[in-house]
C-alpha cells in the first residue's frame, strides 16, 4: 500500500488506511500491532488552516488494550490551488514531516506526540494525538492578555536553545532566510504578488502602509543583511493563535509547524503581536508582551547582550510581514466570510502596528 494511493481528503480515510498508517509510521515509530476496524471524521479548522486539510477523528481499535489514544488529528496537504503554489514554493510539507521527525524531541515547547508521518511526493500525511479539551484561540477576535502571555512565554522557549548558535548538521534541513536565492525568490514573488495584493485589500490599509510595502519590496536584500548580522534562531514563521492550543491549566501547545526556518527571532514576535492582537491590546500590552519575551529568553540562557536589539527587530519585522503577507494572501482564495474577514483583520492590524512603530523609517537604512 501507498499513500499515493489514498483519498486526498483527510475525512475520508477508512479503517485500512489508517491501520497502515499506524502499523508502519513513516517518520514517525511505528505500531505494529494497531488495528483500527472503524473510524468517524469530521472536517476541521475549514477557513482558518490556509495551506493543509484537516479532519478530527476517533478511531475504535480490534484490540481494546491498544496502548493510544482513540482521538487524533490529520492533516494532508491543502487542495486550495492558490495554497498549493504558496506550499510547494515554501515546501511547507516537508518542513513539517522534518519538524516532528527530527526537531520536535530537542524543544521544551509543547507540541503533540505524531503518531504517523509519512510523504512521498506530493502527497503528506500527519497524524497526531488530539489534545482535547485544548482548543485553539480565535485570531479574529484576538488573544485576551492571557493567551497572549502564554504565547509569548512559549515563543521565546521556543527561540532560546537555538539563540546564535552554531547549527548542527542534524538541523541542515531547516532552510534560513540567508539560504542562497531565498531573498531573491522571495522578493521576485512579493513583486509579483503586489498588483494582486492592492487590488484585493489596498482599500482597506493605509496609503502611508502600502507605499511602504512597494517601497520595501525591492530593498528586501538590504532587510535580510541586516537581519542576518544579528542572532538568528529557528522560528516558527506562522505563529498564530489558530496554531496554538490553550488548556484549562494555563497551558498552550503549538502546532502547525510548515514553516519552520533559520530567522530572526523577532519575526514571530512581530506576526504573533502585530495580526493575533486587537489594535487596541497591542497598544495596551506591547511594552510588557516585548518585555516578557526578552525575559524568557534570558530565563533561558540567552546572554542580555545578545537582546538588545530585540524591540528594534520587532519594529523592523513589520515591514518582512506586510511583504510576505502580500504574496501570501494575494494567492490564496477567501471562500467564506470568516476567511475574508481574518485576512483582513490581520493585515489591518499589521499595517496599524507599523505606522505606530514608523517602521518606514529603516527603509532608509536599506
């Protein structure tokens, strides 16, 4: 049997499917013995979950004693074409069958155990434990002050282990933004992105915001220099309060790990702030949510001397994000209300965050 074979619509995978994919695990240890004889599935995160397809689903094991749980999630490759081009451009699969094969065991923050993990091709398949009753945070609304402390909190256990290290040949795999060609690739996309991107949203952002977006495009080489002379580490690249699990016990997971890289770690730091906050918590808990970061990461054995530049990323970061937004988003398609609606909250925010910080004003220094 091949997952090449299987249906690509996760909630559509029967008994023998995933007996398969637990019998043998891929990336993942395998479970010989695990017999699943039915299964029910039900779509998951439709709307939110740009670049994959997920379905919930429980499972009823030929043997009752079976050592797993009966809950898990899976994940396939999104069937979005729009959010397809954006995957394979990125190689988003990929990066995240590596991330729980390889990179998953050496970080304190919580992540779900993968029980499967398998690709071949163009064709992915994760499964891992469902961490109900945790539930994901609602980015349209916006983290409370809560949710954004536990975030910000994990983000930096995140970054620190790998803080301006030297890498490992172990982490060859994880691409960075000083990879040969990335910026280039990158800036090439963006540009091609734009007419696109202002077509779509440019009625709803600042005139000050998107001549900087056009501004900045072109200068993204000069944006990555500066950024590469500074500590880099891995980053997760899309943390987002839909990638996050919050518990009852003032816990969170994070999920969704697609996009990890070599970067900046001021780069999640200004996507989690700058698009899973309301303008007005932002502005309210910026200066402490910074703080708490920076914190963390000296908690965690990152020298102060090597955070000093830390809020002046932040604010340089903006401008990464409203240009990778804009390739991003210009491709993949809003088929509900609620899409079009956090595609727009998030790009709102954004661009509110950079007139505040006049994170124009490197554009200068590029």
């Amino acid at each position: 049997m091949s997952i090449q074979d299987f249906p690509d619509d996760p909630t559509h995978l029967e008994a023998d499917h995933l007996t398969f994919l637990f019998q043998h695990g891929g990336l993942s240890s395998p479970n010989p013995d695990a017999e699943v004889v039915s299964v029910n599935s039900r779509p998951l995160a439709a709307g939110s979950a740009f670049l994959g397809s997920l379905a919930a689903i429980d499972v009823q094991w030929a043997d009752t004693t079976t050592q797993l749980p009966t809950r898990f999630v899976v994940k396939h490759p999104t069937q979005d074409p729009g959010g397809r081009t954006v995957g394979t451009m990125l190689n988003v699969w990929a990066r995240e069958a590596e991330f729980y094969s390889r990179l998953a065991p050496l970080i304190t923050t919580p992540v779900p155990i993968c029980r499967a993990n398998f690709i071949e091709g163009d064709k992915a398949i994760l499964i891992l434990d469902d961490l109900h009753p945790a539930s994901p945070g609602d980015q349209l609304k916006g983290a409370s002050a809560d949710q954004a402390h536990l975030a910000v909190e994990a983000l930096a256990q995140l970054h620190a282990p790998f803080w301006n290290k030297s890498r490992s040949s172990s982490l060859s795999w994880v691409p960075g933004i000083d990879g040969k060609g990335v910026v280039e690739g990158l800036g090439n996309a963006m540009a091609a992105s734009l007419p696109r991107f202002t077509s779509r949203f440019g009625d709803v952002l600042p005139d000050q915001g998107i001549e900087w977006l056009h501004d900045f495009v072109p200068l993204l080489g000069g944006w990555q220099r500066d950024l590469v002379s500074k500590p880099m580490t891995i980053t997760h690249a899309d943390y987002r309060l839909a990638n996050m699990l919050f518990g009852s016990n003032d816990d969170v997971s994070v999920i969704d790990w697609q996009t990890a890289m070599f970067s900046g770690g001021a780069t999640d730091l200004s996507f989690f702030l700058g698009t899973n906050l309301t303008v007005e918590n932002r502005r309210l808990l910026e200066e402490e949510l910074i703080a708490t970061y920076v914190a963390t990461l000296i908690g965690h054995g990152v020298a102060i001397s090597e955070t000093i530049s830390v809020r002046e990323d932040y604010e340089q970061a903006h401008l990464w994000w409203m240009g990778m937004l804009a390739n991003n988003l210009s491709n993949i398609e809003t088929p509900n209300d609620e899409s079009r609606q956090l595609f727009e909250a998030m790009l709102t925010r954004l661009y509110a965050a950079a007139l505040d910080a006049q994170s124009g004003r490197f554009l200068a220094d590029y």
